[in-house]
C-alpha cells in the first residue's frame, strides 16, 4: 500500500475482497466449469487511504470530508 509506505494517500481495489471473490471462482473450476466460460470480474470494492503524518510533512491539511470517506487514515 503507497500510503502505508509513506505517500501521501492511495485510492484503489481491495485486494483482500478480491481475494475472496477468486476463491468462489476456484471453487467452480474444482467443480468442473471451464475457465473460459466464467465470466472477467471487475473489482466492486475500492480503498481509500490516507497519510495524515505525510500530509502534516508537506504541510497540507485534509478536509474533514475526506477523512469521513476514507477507510483508514494512518497517524
């Protein structure tokens, strides 16, 4: 995660519900489907993060608004 690294925040798919998602196609190989007949699957959860430790650094300051949108916020 960029954020978590020490940039100033990161916007992008949930790999840990990606994850999940890929274990149920697993599943339907296992059962026998074809691969090519399942269907490409678009990530349908996205994370945002933000670096307030970072932002203090450069000096800028996070609205209010945004932090209440972001799914973690590293201090």
């Amino acid at each position: 995660m960029f954020a978590a690294a020490g940039g100033l925040l990161s916007y992008g798919p949930d790999f840990a519900d990606q994850y999940r998602r890929a274990a149920s196609y697993v599943d339907r190989i296992f059962k026998g489907e074809k691969p090519a007949d399942l269907p490409v699957q678009a990530p349908t959860k996205y994370e945002l993060v933000i670096n307030l430790k970072t932002a203090k650094a450069l000096g800028l300051t996070i609205p209010a608004s945004v932090l209440a949108r972001a799914d973690e916020v590293i201090e």
